[in-house]
C-alpha cells in the first residue's frame, strides 16, 4: 500500500504525482473512463437528440432535472466525464515523458556487458570452438551487427565476449502509441475549437446557399468565424428514394439519391454531383452528408375572402419506418390567425388501435389527416417556437378531415379552405467542417503502428564468451527476454536467437555443432 | 441455381454444421470424462506401490490418454462444421449477391465462423484441444440463436451498409470476437484452474475433470495474454476504420452513439488488461477478470445494443 503523505508541500507534490502517475492510477482512471462512458449509451444525449432529452425530462419530472444538473444529458461533455480524460492523460503525460528520455539514452547507450556465470542462466548453451577467441568474437559480433542487434564486444585488445541487444523498437513502439493519442485528443480539440456543422433540410427544387441564418441548426467552435464561412451553395434537383418491396425486410430502405448542382461560390460555374448516404460532396474544404429524408405536402390555404393566405410545400418529420410524417402550418396573414396540424400518410390506413398511419413509407396511397385550428398562434409573445409543433393555448378547434392528393376542405366555420394538391420530398443534409480530421487520422494510424510494435517486438540480450574451463576451451552462449507484456519465460523465442548465433558460428567455420545443452 | 436453393443449400448447411458441432461437443465432453477415470486411477495406483513418484503419475496420464482421441475426433468435427459453415456464409453471400454481413444473423453466422476459424487456426500452433468445448459450446449458442431468434430472408442492403468499409470494418471485427472469446474462455478457466492450484497446494494432485484436464492456470493466463495482444491492436483498427466510415456516411468520425460508446468501453477495457499484466498485484485473477469484463462489454456491444439502445447502427433486420 502507499504510504502516508510527507510533511512539505513540495514533497507533498511530489507525492501527488507519483500517486498520478503510477500504473495502479492509470488502471483506476481507465475503469472509470469505461464506466463514465455508459450513462451516454443508456440516457438520450443532447448532442444526438435534444427533443428525446426534453421528452425524458418532461416524463420523469423527479429525476429528469437532477440527472440533468448532473450532466447525464450531456455525458461526453460533463465536468466529471472530462475531469476522468484529463487526469488519464496527464497520467499519461507524466508516465511517458520522463520514459521518453530513459529511452533515448539506452538507445544510444551500449548493452551491459557479459553476466559472470553465462551458464546459470535458463537455456544457456556450449559449442566447442575451431578457431581463436578473436576470430569467434569477430564472426559472432559480424552476425549480429548484420540481423541490426546493437552490438558491443571486449575487452578491446583481446575480445573474449559479445553483448548484444535488439528490441528497442518495442519501447520506441510503445512512446510512439502513448504519444500518438496525445495528439488524436488534441486534434479532436482543434476540430471542436474551430469545425463547425450545420443541418438543414433542403425540398426538391429549393437550394441552400452557406450562410448560418439558412442552416435550421447550426454549430461553431470556439475560434470557429460563423461571418467566414465558405460561401457555396447548391440546389437539390431531384431526390429519389427506394423501398423494399419483398417480403423479407418490407420497407427498409434500398436507395437514397440526390442530384445536386452547386457553385464553389456565387459567380462559379454551376457542377452536378450525385449525393449518396456513403458518398458525400466535398466542397471547399467542407462535406455535404445526406443524413435523412422526408415528405413536404404542397398545401394551399384560403381566407373567407378565398384570398390565398398560405402556398407552399411544407417539410413534414417522419415518425416511424413507414414515414407516419407530423407537420404543421401557421398562418399569420389571416383573422383570426389559422393553425393546422396534420398527419401524412405516404401509403394511408386507419385502425381502431394504431388510428391513421402508414403501412409503407413509399408514395403508394397519400393522404393527409389534418385538424384546424382558429386563434392566436402565439407567436408575438417573443418566446420562440417550433416549427414543426403548433400552441394551442388560445385556439379552439375548427374540425378534422382527411384529404387525397388533388382535394379540398371546405372548412366548417366558413373561414376558409384548405387543399391538398400533392406532395415533394425533401432531403435532409449535414454539412460539416472539422480542421483536426486528417490529425487524428495520421495520429490514429501511428498509434496502431506503435502498438503494434510494442506488442509484438521482443526485447532480448544476448552473451557470446569464450572460457577456458579444466583447461577446455568452450563458447558459452545465453540470453535473457527483457519484456512486459510476454513476461511469461519466452524460451523458445530465446531458443531462435541462440540458435541464430550458433548457425553463424558454424557458417563462419569457428565452431563445431552443439555438445552440450543446459536446462 | 436459382436463388430459392441457393438460400435453402445456405440454411442446410448452417443446419448441418450445428449438427456436426454438437457431435464435436460430445467428444470434447468425452474427452474430459475419459481423462478423470484415467487420472484417478493412476493416482491410487502410484499411492498403492508407494513407489511411483508425482512425475511418474503425470506421465501415465500424458502417454496413454483415453481422452486424447476423443479429443481428436471433436478437431477433427470441428473442422468439418468450419468447413459447412463456411459453405454456408459463402451461399448466403452468394444468394444476397454482396457480403454477408448486412443484418444480425448474416454477422452472427459470420461471427460464429470467425470464432472457430480463430480457434481452429491457434490450435495448429499449440495444442488447444482442451479447450475445444469451451469454444464450441458458445458458437453453438450463438447459431441456435441466430436460426431461432435472428432469422431474417437475405435482402438488399440499406444504403448506409453499402461501403466497402463494411467489408474491411465488419471482417476486423468478426476475427476480433473470434479472439475475444477465445480470451474469454482461457481467462475464465485460468481462474477456475487458479482456484484449484490454490486449494491443492500443488498443481500436480488436481484430480477433478476439468481441472486436471487444462493447463496450469499460469499458461492459461499467458495464452489470454497472448490472444489478447493479437486482439487489441486488430480491435483497435476495428474502432478506427469505422469512424472513417462514420465520417463518410454521416459527416462526424465519433458521434457517441450507443454503438460508438461500447466499442470505445471495451477499447477501454483491454487497454486496462494490457496495463494490468505489467502491473504488480495485477498479474494474475484481476487481469483475467478484466479480461472477461472487456468480452462482456464486447457482447453488449453486439447484442445489446442491437435489441435495446437506439442507435444508427441498428440493422438487425429481426421483426422486419
């Protein structure tokens, strides 16, 4: 166990530190990163799904707020979730740097020199020699220097021993992984602090040109210049979709495709450009992700007058796989102002159970369910709304119909018509600018490379000596494993390399085969 | 061959390969029963003439072994369902008209396949026949599962699958819960086997089945060492080559979805096994504990978050 704290405050740092940096820490942090991790995969996460979040905290008013002041809505972002990744990484920090240095200085220093008793270690091994000490010395170091051992022999007039170490890249590896997540980390943070990404849903016919106020959300980094950002801009021209028709998987999707054209700027020519979930359009330095679709009605509303109050295709969200789709329009422009809240229905059908809904999410019998709604939208009370949800506070219900494509609704009260002359899809995309990507790509694939190494390279010494012993010359031959991960006593790793040395021994004819095999 | 049969010659053969693995399965449990009868006999003769010494004993048990050949006969049927199975992923392949690996039970079969031929490959460099039944066992459970449960018709690809990401990303991925569970069953019977050695005081008088039939509880460990130093880099890669699809398909490389999450948790928790085997005091039960923890969270991954979490990557294809 550890021992209690020292009494100075710079010893008491000191203590800290080690406590910080030992392994045992490192063990505890990464098991608390693993557990901290799952709250994020059991409760909706805002950065994934705000309306989930505010639905769950609306159904358990108890616990909804406190797990939410306790950031589990925001789990990859909470004080906690970040307090664990940074004192795992300066754990990090403290446990490689000073390694780093270590390291190069036994890359550069010789290996240690023979052990006294060759023979006593495990696997040890005797051949007989045919030539001087010299000559087996210099054949032996030759050897090793060629298969890059670091190689060192002596003493200097005479050399009777070889020391040789190989390996170092085990270490090299290990740094080279540690130090590579340093800096994915930091490149996450560079994306953070200066990417930005937007989502907007664009109906087939309309564009989009970059500026945030288009975006239906938007979000920046820190040092992100939402006044800078490149000025492109495109036109969905026709977006198709395609379902399953078999039986086997019956409505999953099979296609999605949007064809795109788009200018790199405002006076740029005009490109065309096939969008595809997996194939993106990259454009100055930013990427157009098709991440969703949908159905846009074209509805048209009329006042009691039978002006047109209301004309467009209005973007509906899908509620299920078969694109049950909920929308809303508000209209301003009429007394009283109107409301309509609706149902699309891409294939239509009506149940005691499920109520109106869609059995397929392709086109094959529209329809739309709708209630009116006549009153004050509340939308000049300054509290901002959604556009997709209509308040109906202070309006009272007009009625309920259903429509096909290509008729109307005589509204009850006399206040107007509503029609329903067909339907566009839309296409929703995300458009995202992230500078620390290709970092942490380069620095990702480092780290499995630096892994790799220092999982499957072996650090291992090597002794040749030459002894006279009862008046009988012999070559001793030994070596050690130096390893971590495989600490369990590699001898048939061990075995190869004497056998290597034995080999060339016997290639450069300085000794016989063996005669002798210790245990 | 119209598509109706080659979907039928893909089920019989899954069919089959069951078949043929749980006849493996008998003779892997044969081979456990067939060693105990002949340890215990040995043991008592050895005490009886007073003269034959623990080497002696140990050397009756390793030459003449009546449970040697059953565990023959199970590599030898464990082979064969490989063989059948792969049969069967190919057709499957073949029938669907891209890689197999577009819903859960295409990944399952896959992935059962992928346990085996990770075993299968291991056992030609060191001996693992004991440890046969501790493979076939979990595939067995995992393709009843996936004929009963996880059946699904073969069909088109949704069009977030369709990336040769899903070949590079869903392979590293099948070969890593091959490695996995091959840790997993060597971990836990390193503690099994550690429990043993502790209450015999000496690894030499285990006179249980199981136990005196597994190697020492220390190269248990070692050989989950070793799986696991494979796994990790390759699992490593597994994570990494599927943000870079992320990144194509939805326009971010790490979105924390459920998926995402538990991929990075059992990151987490390898890399805490690895720190734990150069840790002293951490070396032995504990590591082998974190070893399990980390095809735990692996399995969550797989299954739970499939069935429970919402996630993106939710392309079961069960109910559809």
């Amino acid at each position: 166990m550890t021992n209690l704290p020292p009494m100075s405050s710079t010893g008491f740092l000191r203590w800290v530190w080690r406590q910080l940096t030992s392994m045992k820490t490192a063990l505890v942090l990464l098991f608390l990163l693993a557990v901290a991790s799952v709250p994020g995969s059991v409760y909706p996460q805002r950065g994934v799904d705000p309306i989930k979040v505010r639905d769950f905290i609306t159904k358990s008013p108890t616990w909804g707020p406190i797990l939410d002041r306790l950031g589990f809505f925001e789990v990859y972002s909470s004080p906690w979730f970040s307090a664990v990744y940074l004192l795992l990484f300066l754990s990090l920090i403290g446990c490689v740097i000073p390694r780093v240095g270590v390291h190069f200085r036994a890359m550069r220093s010789a290996p240690p020199a023979v052990p006294r008793m060759l023979e006593r270690l495990a696997g040890s091994r005797e051949v007989t020699p045919t030539a001087s000490a010299e000559e087996v010395i210099g054949a032996v170091a030759g050897a090793l220097r060629k298969a890059r051992w670091r190689v060192v022999s002596g003493p200097a007039d005479s050399p009777t021993w070889v020391a040789a170490e190989k390996g170092y890249l085990r270490e090299t590896g290990n740094l080279v992984f540690h130090v590579s997540l340093l800096f994915v980390l930091s490149a996450i943070a560079i994306g953070g602090l200066f990417g930005w990404k937007g989502n907007v849903i664009v109906r087939e016919g309309s564009g989009f040109s970059n500026t945030v106020t288009q975006y239906d959300a938007w979000g920046g980094g820190r040092y992100t210049n939402a006044q800078d950002i490149p000025p492109f801009s495109f036109t969905l021209d026709k977006f198709t979709v395609d379902f399953e028709r078999g039986i086997a998987q019956r409505g999953a999707p099979r296609a999605f495709e949007a064809e795109m054209s788009y200018k790199v700027d405002p006076t740029a020519p005009v490109e065309r450009r096939l969008v595809e979930v997996n194939e993106p359009l990259s454009i100055s330095g930013a990427k157009v992700f098709l991440v969703g679709h949908g159905y846009a009605p074209l509805i048209t509303v009329t006042d009691k007058t039978g002006k047109v109050v209301f004309d467009d295709a209005v973007p509906f969200l899908p509620q299920d796989g078969s694109f049950t789709s909920t929308g809303v329009v508000k209209i301003l422009d009429s007394t009283p102002q109107l409301g309509i809240q609706a149902l699309f229905l891409p294939t239509a059908a009506l149940d005691d159970v499920l109520g109106p809904h869609s059995t397929f999410p392709g086109p094959d019998d529209p329809a739309l369910f709708m209630s009116a709604w006549k009153g004050d939208l509340g939308l000049n009370t300054g509290k901002p709304q959604s556009v997709y949800r209509l308040v109906t506070d202070k309006m009272t219900k007009i009625g309920l119909e259903q429509l096909r494509p290509g008729t109307s609704w005589k509204l009850p009260d006399g206040s107007g018509t509503v029609t329903f002359s067909g339907y566009k899809r839309w296409a929703s995309f995300q458009i995202a600018y992230d500078p620390g990507k290709e970092i942490a790509l380069i620095f990702v694939a480092l780290a499995i490379v630096g892994l790799t190494m220092s999982l499957f390279i072996r650090r291992r010494r090597v002794w040749v000596k030459v002894v006279e012993r009862d008046g009988v010359t012999v070559i001793q031959l030994a070596g050690i494993m130096r390893a971590s991960t495989f600490e369990d006593k590699d001898i048939g790793a061990l075995a190869e390399d004497l056998d290597f040395v034995e080999q060339a021994l016997q290639v450069a004819g300085v000794a016989r085969g063996i005669e002798k095999e210790q245990s | 061959m119209s598509p109706e049969s080659l979907a039928r010659m893909s089920n019989v053969m899954v069919y089959s390969s069951m078949l043929v693995l749980t006849f493996a399965m008998f003779a892997f449990a044969a081979s456990f029963a067939g060693g105990r009868r002949r340890v215990n006999s040995a043991a008592v003769e050895s005490t009886r003439n007073a003269g034959g010494t623990a080497v002696i004993t140990k050397a009756v048990v390793v030459t003449d072994d009546p449970g040697r050949r059953a565990s023959n006969i199970g590599i030898s049927l464990t082979w064969l369902a490989f063989v059948l199975l792969l049969v069967g992923v190919v057709l499957r392949g073949v029938w669907a008209g891209r890689a197999p690996w577009g819903n859960m039970y295409e990944f399952s079969i896959t992935a059962a396949l992928g346990v085996l031929a990770v075993f299968l490959i291991a056992n030609t460099r060191t001996d693992l026949r004991w440890l046969g039944i501790f493979i076939v066992i979990p595939v067995l459970l995992t393709l009843g599962v996936a004929v009963t449960v996880l059946y699904t018709e073969a069909a088109q690809l949704v069009p977030a699958l369709k990336s040769y990401w899903l070949v590079i990303h869903v392979f590293a991925a099948i070969i890593c819960s091959g490695a996995f569970t091959l840790a997993a069953a060597t971990a836990g019977l390193s503690l099994v086997r550690d429990r043993a050695e502790r209450k015999a005081g000496s690894d030499v008088e285990l006179t249980g089945a199981l136990v005196s039939r597994i190697p020492s509880a220390e190269r248990l460990r070692s050989l989950t060492n070793k799986t696991l130093a494979f796994a990790f880099p390759l699992w490593t890669f597994t994570v990494v080559a599927g943000a870079i699809w992320a990144e194509n398909a939805w326009g971010r490389y790490w979105g924390w979805d459920p998926k995402e999450t538990w991929a990075f948790i059992t990151w987490v928790i390898y890399a805490a096994y690895l720190h734990a085997r150069s840790t002293a005091g951490w070396r032995g039960n504990k590591a082998s504990l974190i070893a399990l923890a980390g095809w735990i969270a692996f399995l969550m991954n797989y299954f739970g978050v499939n069935f429970l979490a919402n996630s993106l990557h939710s392309y079961a294809g069960v109910g559809n």
